[in-house]
C-alpha cells in the first residue's frame, strides 16, 4: 500500500535503456508500490515509423518533434488527464529556461497544477539522497548520462559539457526540447 495517497506513473516509448527497465523493475522491489507504464497510441506510432522510417528523428527537427510528440507528450497527456498536480523531477541545472522557474506552476495544457520539489537540488544533493536512502538510480548516471530519454536520442556527455548536450546532440542547443515540459 502506498505511503501517500498518490499514483505513480511512467512513460515507456519504446526506446528506452535497458538499464532504465533494470532500475524501473528494482524501484518495483524495494518499495512495492504499483507503477502504471503509458505507452505511445500503437497506431499513430505505426503510421509514423511506416511514413518516415524508424531512425526518422535524425533527419529533421519536425520529424524528432513529431516522434517526441507520439512517444511521449501523448502518453503523458492521458497519464495526467482528471490529475490534479503532477509531481515532476525537474532540476533548475538541467536547463537554462528552468532557472527562474517557480517551484509550484500552472501547466495550462494538461490543466494541472505542476510541482518541482527538486527544482533547486544540486547533483551534489540528489547523489547524496539517493546514496543515503538507497534510492534505485539509473547505472548510466555513473557513466556520463545526465539526462536520460530514449536510447536514439541520449549520449553521455563530456566535462565542461551542457546538462542538455548529451539529449538530441545532432540538433542546435535552443531547440532540444520534446514538449513535456514546455515553460513559458
């Protein structure tokens, strides 16, 4: 039984990391609380993979959008459809637009009320939360994966590198967004 009364949930585009199921079936062990998985609208994604080829995000920004589009921001939009506050893990760091995001913000497009109570974390204490509580966390951020998506679309990134440079690398840095969480 969950500790809190709420619903936890999590987008599976069909593209993810091994590693990220790995960590997804050990979440499941430790605290035995259910996880409901939402998954891309088989026929959207058959007509596009069919259209355009599966590796079509590469070609064009339209084409990486679209596919963004049906493998996650659709899944997500029935994920929080009748939700009234969706608790995210966003971090400030992670993004140059989110460092003068409120903690508590309206997300007119899914009518809900978003809360980052991570926002102001650093990696620093993230690690250190995680380490202490022995919190299931993805072995690919001990290999250079800050932001972790979709296996296509994510690359460790370097020293020195942008939070964001190892997500859509092939694309110009203001454009690497997927429309999850769009701040305006």
């Amino acid at each position: 039984s969950n500790l809190i009364p709420i619903d936890l949930f999590t987008i599976d585009t069909g593209r993810l990391f091994a590693e990220t199921y790995s960590t997804w079936t050990a979440t499941l062990e430790k605290y035995k609380v259910p996880i409901t998985a939402y998954y891309p609208d088989a026929q959207a994604l058959q007509q596009f993979v069919v259209a355009n080829g599966p590796n079509a995000f590469y070609e064009s920004v339209d084409h990486r959008k679209n596919c963004c589009h049906i493998r996650k921001v659709e899944p997500l939009q029935r994920a929080l459809r009748n939700r009234k506050v969706w608790i995210t893990g966003i971090r400030a760091a992670h993004s140059p637009n989110r460092q003068t995001m409120p903690q508590i913000e309206w997300d007119a497009a899914n009518e809900v009320f978003k809360f980052h109570p991570l926002l102001h974390w650093t990696t620093e204490q993230v690690s250190k939360f995680i380490h202490e509580h022995s919190i299931p966390s993805n072995p690919l951020h001990q290999k250079g994966f800050v932001s972790i998506g979709c296996a296509p679309c994510t690359r460790a990134i370097q020293p020195g590198e942008d939070f964001r440079a190892g997500r859509w690398w092939w694309e110009d840095a203001n454009k690497k967004e997927c429309g999850l969480h769009i701040h305006k």
